[in-house]
C-alpha cells in the first residue's frame, strides 16, 4: 500500500532510526518494512548505517534514513530558516516628507510672560 511506504518515508526523511523504532511507530512487521524500505530506495536516495544513532530511542546500530534532494523547493530543517529562501525582502524606500511630518515635542515660540510671572487673578 502506497500510504504504507509514505508513513515510513516521512518518519525517516533526514531523521536516523532504527528498525525497531520504525516497527513501534508504523504498528508493521519488519518483513513488511524491509519490503517498503526496498521500495522506496527504487525511487528516493535511502542511506543505511551500521554504527549510527537512532534519534528515537538513542541506541547506536544500523539505522536507515532519507536525505532530501537538494532543490529550490527543499523544506529547511534547521539549516536555513524558510525566510532566507526569498531572494530580496520588500523594502520601501523613506518619503522625505514623511520623515519630517512630525513636530517637535519642544516649543520654539517665545514665552509671552516672563518666568516666574503669575496669572493675572482674573481668569
């Protein structure tokens, strides 16, 4: 079954396990595994390892993996974040009048009554 041969594909795509660890998380024979892990290197680069960690349970053995091929339309994985794919970020260029829209916080008017002058009382 082809959803079979997906499953096991996308839980070994750049992530190492081992056998056992793919049989605890597919619910399948090994046999059955063996068998679709033979299939899915007819189409895909499958990389094996005989002295690997499986980044499942930790153990170091023979684990089987899938290496992405490279591409324009690869998904990252830690390597690059996804914005970097884009080639140039949209920037728009400063309008001078908008820069200079704001006032200042300080007035630049002279004070119409000296310091320390008070209110006439009549207001």
């Amino acid at each position: 079954m082809p959803e079979h041969a997906a499953l096991i594909a996308a839980l070994i795509v750049e992530r190492p396990l081992c056998l056992e660890c793919i049989e605890a998380k597919t619910g399948m024979e090994r046999s059955e595994i063996d068998a679709y892990l033979t299939r899915i290197a007819t189409v895909l680069q499958l990389r094996r390892s005989a002295g690997d960690r499986c980044r499942a349970c930790g153990e170091i053995g023979r684990v089987y993996w899938l290496m992405q091929p490279p591409g324009p339309l690869a998904q990252t994985t830690g390597e690059m974040p996804p914005s970097k794919l884009m080639a140039v970020p949209v920037m728009n260029a400063a309008r001078s009048d908008a820069r200079n829209a704001t006032r200042s916080a300080n007035s630049e008017a002279s004070a119409t009554r000296p310091i320390g002058t008070r209110l006439p009382s009549s207001w």
